[in-house]
C-alpha cells in the first residue's frame, strides 16, 4: 500500500480513424492524437492514464505531454501511489487548465492503486451503483449516408442511442437526417449536438424545429459564453437542453444551476480534470435536480474506461456515455482486449484497477514521440 512511483513514460500517440467527422467547431479527418501515461512503482506495479485533448476544445497533445513531464512528473516521483487527493491538489497549484493531463495522472493513479487493493476504479470512487451503461454513438460523417450504415451496424449490435452532431451543414440538412432517422429508426432514442455551431440570432426559431421529433435532449446549440441564450433557450423549448462546454468546472456548474441555463450536464473527465472532479460536478447537478451524460472526447479504450468507472461510482451520471470511438470509429485500439460493450451497453469491469492494460506493441507503432521520467 506505501509502493511509490518509480518512473513515469508518456507517448505522444496518433490513431488513424475510419471516417471524417464534422462537428460545430471543428472537423476530425485522418487520425486523433492523444497522450498516454504510465507509472510504475517501486514493486512494479503499472498505472495507466490518457489524455485526450482537442485543440478546439482543450488544448494539444504537446502541450499535454510538456504539462506533465515538466510540471506534473516532480509531483508523482518517488511520491506513494495512494496519496491521490494530495497530488490531485497539489496539481492544480502548480498549473492552471490541462485538464486532460491532470486526467491522465488521476486515472494512472487510481489504475495502480487499485491494483495494489485490488480493487477496481469505481470501489475506490466509491462503490458501484451500475455494472452496465447504455451506449449512444454520435453521427457526424459529412456523408449521411455512410451514417446510415453505421446506424444499420450499431443497430445491429444492440445500440439504442444516437447522437446526431448538428449544426455544420445547413439547417435543411440536420432536419433531414432527424427525419429520416426518425422515421427509418424508431428504437433509438435520438439526441443532437451542436457543440456550439449555432449562432445565438437563429437559435430560438430552428431549435422550435427540433421540438416536433421527440428528440432525448439538444447539446450545447450555442456558444459557452452565450449563457443568457441558453438560458432563455431552456426556458423556452420542449425539448431537454443539455449543457457541454458550458460547464468545465466546479464554479461553472453551479452557475449553471443558479442560472438555469440547462436541463443537464454533460460530463467529461477530460475538461474537468479527473474522475473525481466529475463525480463533484454531478453532485452540484444533482443538487439543482438536473441529472447527466457520460461524455467524452476523442478518446481509446483507457480513458473509456476511466469514464465507466467514474460513472458506475456516481448514480446522477443517468443519461448514458457515449464511449463508443474505441469500437466505432477508431481503426485500431490501444487495449490488450476489446473495450467491454455487449448489446449496446458498456459493461463495467469488476477486476483489480481500470479492468484492462494497454498494447504496448500497438501503442508504439502509433507514437509520435515518447520519453521517460524517472
């Protein structure tokens, strides 16, 4: 239990994807690039933590790669692996934002404490109060029709959630793809997201538009600063709001709640900075009666399981997760076995730590740049 960290080593990793993906603020092609950490204790116990940054939404994989290994990797040497709430603090002392890096060395931790415990992620958070989380995937090809096969396969695969990323080509054609899916779909529960791709102007008409198809809730329409649209929006449309970039942190989630900009909050470990921090954020939720969504972002199977171990610790997270990349979108995971999804649901591990390990062969054939802390 007093095993302390020995070394650290980072990979700088790009991942090719299957498909192109347009979203309100930005348009994903190629490859996903995100920053992988592992430490190791003096008994040679192995931790696993990613980051997953977006450089339109939190930042870049260099800037995470320099933000631990310069500033957060004196935090971890030599330090014991259980005293988490310590670094976690000391972390946020020592560098503002990089809320992804500070994700990575928070899910490392758990990873290699409980594995020490043997205990998974979740008993440490807390106890488990699901082993099983619906999945949604999202469609945001530019080409609807490779989305429709997609919804065929998932469809097939026992999927019940989709999100459909709104907002990047016009109108006409989100309300398109809302009726066709709605028609040709009836077992999903569809949702839409603009990450704020819409401007605050056009929003209260075209968002009564969306009110006619029943949908499960409209992500972030408008941007993170625009709060007073979002809250007139939420007063004023049928349909559930869900607030994403709105809420990075603790103070902003309790705005949203005294402001009433949202009827949910969307949960990420990577723009909050830890599986704790959003268990917290789904406690003020909680307190303002607004229940939440398991996001996520670009991600590998690591932080997906991260994420299902945060939200089978934390009852408000009720809205489902959408930790679908490592099975849907990206060509080739990372994990040493396939990210645990049956019939449409994500299954929580019950083995020591997050459940799984990372390919070490993959992750190397995929590293940009890698180094070593120690």
């Amino acid at each position: 239990m007093h095993d302390k960290i020995k070394t650290l080593t980072l990979w700088h990793v790009a991942l090719p994807v299957s498909t192109p993906r347009d979203h309100g603020i930005g348009l994903v092609v190629g490859d996903v690039e995100v920053v992988i950490l592992k430490i190791t204790t003096d008994s040679g116990v192995i931790g696993w933590g990613e980051a997953s940054p977006w450089p339109v939404f939190t930042g870049t994989a260099e800037a995470t790669m320099s933000a631990i290994e310069r500033y957060l990797s004196p935090l971890l040497i030599g330090r014991c692996v259980a005293e988490i709430p310590a670094i976690m603090q000391q972390a946020d002392k020592t560098i503002v934002g990089h809320p992804e890096a500070k994700a990575a060395v928070e899910t490392a931790l758990l990873d290699a404490y409980g594995k020490l415990c043997e205990l998974p992620v979740w008993a440490l958070l807390g106890g488990c109060y699901r082993t099983e989380i619906p999945l949604s995937v999202s469609l945001a090809d530019p080409d609807f029709a490779r989305d429709l096969d997609l919804a065929d396969r998932i469809r097939d695969a026992g999927v019940r959630i989709v999100k459909v990323k709104t907002g990047t080509q016009g109108h006409d054609f989100d309300l398109h793809r809302l009726e066709t899916l709605k028609r040709d779909y009836p077992e999903f529960d569809i949702r839409a997201d603009y990450n704020q791709g819409m401007q605050a102007f056009e929003a209260m008409r075209r968002l009564q538009d969306l009110d006619e198809f029943g949908l499960g809730f409209i992500e972030q329409p408008v941007a993170a600063s625009n709060r007073m649209v979002m809250a007139q929006l939420c007063a004023s449309i049928s349909t559930p709001l869900l607030a994403d970039e709105s809420v990075f942190d603790l103070p902003q989630a309790f705005e949203a709640v005294r402001d009433e900009i949202c009827n949910g909050i969307s949960v990420k470990i990577m723009k909050c900075g830890g599986l704790r921090r959003g268990q917290q954020i789904a406690a003020v939720a909680e307190a303002g009666g607004l229940p939440c969504y398991g996001g996520d972002m670009f991600e590998t199977g690591v932080a997906h399981l991260a994420g299902a171990h945060m939200i089978a610790a934390t009852p408000n997270i009720s809205l489902g997760c959408e930790f679908y990349q490592a099975t849907w979108y990206l060509e080739e995971d990372l994990l040493d076995q396939p990210f645990p999804v049956v019939d449409g649901k994500v299954v929580v591990p019950s083995t020591p730590g997050l459940g799984a390990s990372v390919n070490e062969v993959t992750l190397k054939r995929y590293a940009r740049s890698t180094c070593t802390v120690s």
